[in-house]
C-alpha cells in the first residue's frame, strides 16, 4: 500500500518534514514529472505503486498545474525545473533521479539526471512543431493540448493512447475532466510557446554527462519513434532507446506495468555503477529523508 502525503512546498512544511520522516541509507529519491494534459497523481498514478516499493517518489505539479502557481513572467521549461530543485530542496531532498511524460520531459532535461519518455528535443524546433501539428489536424499547440469542449478532449486522448478506449469514455466524465485538469488556460498557452524555437536556436546538439534513457511507446503519433530515434543520435553515446509495443504517447497508462519495468531495471543499472553522475543533484547536501514507503506530492505556489 502507497501513503499519499500533499507537501505543500513552504518553509514551515519542509522543516516539518525532515524532522519527522527517516531516510532509508542508499535510497535514491524518483521525481516523476508530469506532461500537459493532466497533473501529476493522474499521470503517474500506475507507477507510484511498483516505484515506491524501492525509491523516495516525489509527484511533484508544474506550475499553473495542480495548486502551483508562480507570479514570475517566465514561462520555459528551465524555469519549471528551476522551481522542481528548489521544492526538492526545501523538502530536503540531495540527489534524485528525474522521469519526465511529455511536456515533462522537457522540464526533466533542465535537471541533471534525466530518463525521458515522450518527450522530442530539449527544445523543439518550428519545423517539427509545425510537421506534428499537421499530422494531428490541429492548428495550435493550444487547440490540441487545452480543449474547451468534450470533442476536442475526446480528439486528444484519441491521438495519445494507442488503443482507442476513449471513445468509450461517457460525455459527464469527459465533462467533468475539463473542469478538473483543464484550467489556467492563459499561462499554459504561453507555456507551450516556451518550448517551441527557430530551427537555427535548435539546431546545437544537446550535450549531457549523464546516462539518458528514452522510453517510447511504438506507435506514437505524436512524438513518433523517427523522433526518438533522431534525439538518440543528437543525445549520443549517453542515450539508449527503448521502445513498448502496443502503446502510444500515453505509454505508461496504456503499458504500465511493461513501463515500470523498464525504468525500475534502469534505475537499478545506474545504481550499480555507483557513480555520481548516475543521480541527480539538486541541493544542498542533507541528512532529511521521510518513510521508505510514501509516495509525495506536492505543490510549487512559494517558488520563485
């Protein structure tokens, strides 16, 4: 059984945390980052189980998702990992490893120790924003990835899951999904021009010291296996690429298990080697942890 604890990420919360909770010796800390359309429980809520068995697990809601907010008029994914190490560290939290969906995947290439799953380039070239826009019929990032009605959510879930479960799903449901996932509607349009760039800006090849895993469903549509095979060769000799058959975007929904156990077999890989590099650093060192066996979220509103 998984304990849920919402950590709101203020000061008084965090001291309140490293004084209660005991950190298990050589337990690595698993932050899982969430995409666009959902927040982080509903995105990773398959994983949370099978990961928590073995590592600290953190859920953490990007900004203008969940409760986080920012007053801050910056809107890339650096600044939303910028705002993910500084919670961490406020939860005490040294070194951690960072799994990234989607749009989270970008946020997880800000941090040190990055497994990708979803996710096309650190930043996203014009032409392969444009190329995915045509393929998926849609002609914003902000009509495809903030519906405001049940057909256009319908039409997203339908282009994320490999098995077409979504037509399935009752009108209410869908209904009552818009309400609760869909919101801040403004900021997430200008969160999504933050992660498209001229084709000259993309065009350097990303360099990253540390081991890179990049977990695919095989018949994405949206960031399709050509993708994940040219971000392999740009990432070079640090990434490797797996693929999931039968799965689209939505990987770890629609395999979790098969997902899960790619990343724990991973996780264990970079454990072994027992190298620095095999985690990420994202604070201050501490001797703060909290019970082996809970699963965190919690929410950036204080990150500056």
């Amino acid at each position: 059984m998984v304990n849920w604890d919402k950590l709101p990420a203020t000061a008084d919360a965090a001291e309140a945390t490293k004084k209660e909770a005991k950190r298990e010796a050589g337990r690595l800390s698993v932050v899982l980052i969430h995409g666009f359309a959902g927040d982080g429980i509903f995105t990773w809520v398959l994983q949370v189980g099978a990961l928590a068995k073995h590592y600290d697990v953190y859920v953490p809601d990007l900004l203008f998702f969940g409760g986080s907010t920012s007053g801050d008029a910056l809107r890339t994914p650096a600044f939303q990992a910028e705002c993910v190490a500084a919670a961490l560290r406020r939860l005490g939290v040294e070194r951690c490893a960072a799994v990234g969906f989607s749009y989270g995947g970008f946020v997880a290439f800000g941090m040190a120790e990055v497994v990708c799953t979803g996710c096309s380039l650190p930043s996203m070239p014009r032409s392969t924003g444009e190329a995915m826009l045509r393929r998926l019929g849609a002609a914003s990032f902000a009509e495809l990835l903030l519906p405001d009605d049940v057909a256009g959510l319908r039409s997203l879930f339908a282009a994320g899951a490999y098995r077409k479960w979504s037509r399935w799903f009752p009108d209410f449901v869908l209904k009552d999904y818009l309400k609760l996932m869909i919101f801040n509607r403004k900021e997430r349009a200008e969160l999504l021009e933050g992660i498209v760039v001229s084709d000259k800006d993309a065009a350097a090849a990303p360099s990253f010291q540390q081991d890179i895993l990049l977990l695919w469903g095989e018949n994405d549509i949206v960031f399709t296996m050509e993708l994940a095979s040219k971000l392999k060769e740009q990432l070079g000799q640090k990434a490797s690429l797996r693929s999931i058959s039968k799965a689209g975007h939505l990987v770890m929904l629609e395999r979790p298990r098969v997902f899960s156990r790619c990343l724990t077999e991973f996780l264990q890989q970079q454990q072994q080697q027992q190298q620095p590099r095999s985690t990420t650093t994202t604070a201050a060192a501490s001797e703060a942890g909290r019970r082996p066996t809970s699963a965190r979220a919690f929410e950036a509103r204080v990150i500056e």
